[in-house]
C-alpha cells in the first residue's frame, strides 16, 4: 500500500512539472514595439530633447547678460582700485611729510611769531592742514568701501555666472540623453522598417518642398489631394522673413542651431526675422514678447506661432493655415499645419 502511494506521487509530481513547463513555454514573449509606436516615442524623445534645448537657449541668453555685467562690474571695480590708489599715494604723502618734521616746523614758526595778525594767518593755515589731512583719510575710507562694495558685487556675479553654466551642463547633457535614446530606438528597427520610416520622412519632405514650389510659381494649380499653398501674400519685413524662413525648407534639425544649414525652432524664427532686420533672441519663450499678442483667428504671415505649456516650440506662419518650422532632428524645416501642435500663442514681431 505504500509502495502504491510513492508511485501515485511520482506520477502527480511528474504532471506538475509537465503542466509547469507547458504553461513557461506558453508564455507570450514580450512584443516588440511597432513601427508606430517607435516613432510616436522617438516624438516624444526630440520634443523632450526640444524642452532642454529652449532651457538651454534661456540658460545662454542669461549667461551672456550675467557675462556683459561681470565685466562691466570687473571694469569699475578696477577704476575704483585705480581711485583707491590715488588717494593712499596721497594719505602716504601726508604721513611722510610729518614724520619729517615739516608739520613740526610750521607750529613753531607760529609759536614765535610777533606779528599778530601773521599769527592768526598761521593758525588759520594749521587748520586747514589738519582738516586736509582728515579729509584725506575720510577719503581714502570713502574709496576703500566703495571698492569692497564693488569687489563684492564682482564676486556674486560670478557666482551666478558658474551656476548658469552649471545649469546649461545639465541641459546639454538631457539633450544629448534625449536624442542618444531616439538615435538607438531607431538603431533598433529592422531594416525594412528604417527604409518604412525614412520613406515616410521623406515624403513628409516632398509635400512640404511641393508647398514652397507652388508657393514661389502661383501660376501651378495644385492637385487635389495636395495641401493648399502658402501663397497668401505678404510685404515688408513680414515679406522677408517669411521668405528667409521658406528658403530653408529642407534644411536639417539641429539642437541649439542658427543656421546657415541648421537650426532649431527659434534659431529659424530669429534668423528670419534678423533679414527683415528685426533683431529677436534665440529662444522660443523669449521671443513671445517680441511684438503684439494676436488671437488665432488673426493671423497674418510674418506671425510667431508658439506651441506647448510652458512654450517649447515656435514657428512662423505663412497663410492658408500653415507654418513654416524647424520641426526636429527626423523632420528638419518644413511646413506643417498651424494647429497640428498644442498652440499657445502668436505674437507680431517688427
């Protein structure tokens, strides 16, 4: 009867395990991300990468406020050093000419006098020496505090200079985190889903190409399927701008890039604008008090649209609901519509 239940447990545990290793072979393997859901993370990681890189842009606009002040604060401070001398060369002098005896010497010249009124003259003259010999020391005070004010100004600024720098580190270094990332998402794909991308990319390129070819000959009738071209008209430094910024179409993405070949969204704004001779600086959150808010609804080319809460991206509008962007590493400049981003607002700029 034992013997007949080992064998019934032999049997049972031999089943567990069959069942055991049934179910683990069974088990789905993780799923590999679509080519979809790739791109939609490698989005999300350039626009990422994008929130550092306009940190960054603010970041370097600050340090070089921070940088023109230091050496203007530097540049006092050292006319103060300069005034500081000039008054211990004359407070050194002073001291000199008394420990010689000259001081000594004029006294006793107005002890013995026996002209009254040369003694008055004299004592008058005393005086006046000791009054200079304290407002020479008042002064020199006066000017060593003054350069211990300036000195210590120095000091804090530089102080908010090293942490600006230290901040635009980390933001460089998210940058690069951001786009290393995307870069070996994309490394990951198969080879026919890379050439499914870049097609696509592609593409993406062409139809904004098409837009600018149709834009600068309005005599071509679009086709159907097609967007609408940006041919609605524009004048002035509107008219610059707007055509700086077309011209660029097709050029590449670049973090932190002002041209002549590359540019990130703000880099493209302001070098459009600057040929118009509108001067705005690099950073999409800067530029939105670069002119007059305007509404949606009242856009005209030439317009700053900017995306996103806090603002992280910008373009220029260019008509028929469209803009005109540097829109990320994989896209580069190209036209796209104006609320196909979460718009925040527009701003005229001239």
């Amino acid at each position: 009867m034992q013997h007949g239940r080992h064998r019934f447990a032999s049997v049972l545990t031999g089943l567990t395990l069959v069942a055991g290793v049934s179910l683990v072979s069974s088990s789905p393997a993780a799923a590999e991300p679509t080519l979809d859901e790739v791109k939609s993370r490698v989005d999300t990681l350039y626009h990422e990468a994008e929130i550092a890189s306009e940190r960054y842009n603010d970041a370097r606009l600050e340090l070089d406020e921070l940088t023109d002040d230091l050496d203007s604060l530097s540049s006092d401070q050292q006319r103060q050093d300069r005034r500081l001398e000039a008054v211990r060369e004359q407070v050194r002098d002073t001291v000199l000419q008394q420990m010689q005896g000259d001081n000594l010497s004029a006294m006793g010249q107005v002890v013995v006098s026996d002209d009254p009124q040369a003694f008055v003259s004299q004592m008058s003259t005393m005086s006046a020496f000791y009054q200079l010999q304290q407002g020479m020391f008042t002064d020199y005070a006066t000017e060593l505090k003054a350069l211990d004010l300036r000195a210590g100004a120095t000091e804090d600024r530089a102080s908010e200079v090293e942490v600006v720098e230290q901040r635009l580190k980390a933001e460089k270094d998210t940058i690069d985190a951001k786009v290393d990332e995307a870069e070996a998402l994309l490394a990951d794909l198969e080879a026919e889903e890379r050439e499914r991308l870049a097609a696509a990319q592609a593409a993406e390129a062409a139809r904004s190409q098409a837009t600018v070819s149709r834009s600068t000959t309005p005599e071509a009738e679009p086709e159907a399927e097609e967007e609408p071209a940006a041919s609605v008209p524009a004048s002035g430094g509107a008219g610059a701008a707007v055509s700086y910024a077309m011209s660029q179409v097709g050029d590449a993405y670049v973090y932190g890039a002002a041209g002549p070949d590359a540019f990130d969204c703000s880099g493209l704004t302001m070098m459009a604008w600057g040929a118009a001779g509108v001067g705005l600086p690099h950073s999409s959150g800067a530029q939105m008090s670069s002119g007059p808010s305007v509404s949606s609804s009242d856009l005209q080319p030439g317009d700053l649209v900017f995306y996103y809460s806090p603002v992280s991206h910008v373009g220029m509008y260019i008509g028929n609901g469209q803009i005109v962007h540097a829109a990320n590493p994989g896209t580069g400049v190209a036209i796209a519509p104006v609320f196909s981003m979460p718009f925040s607002g527009a701003v005229r700029p001239g």
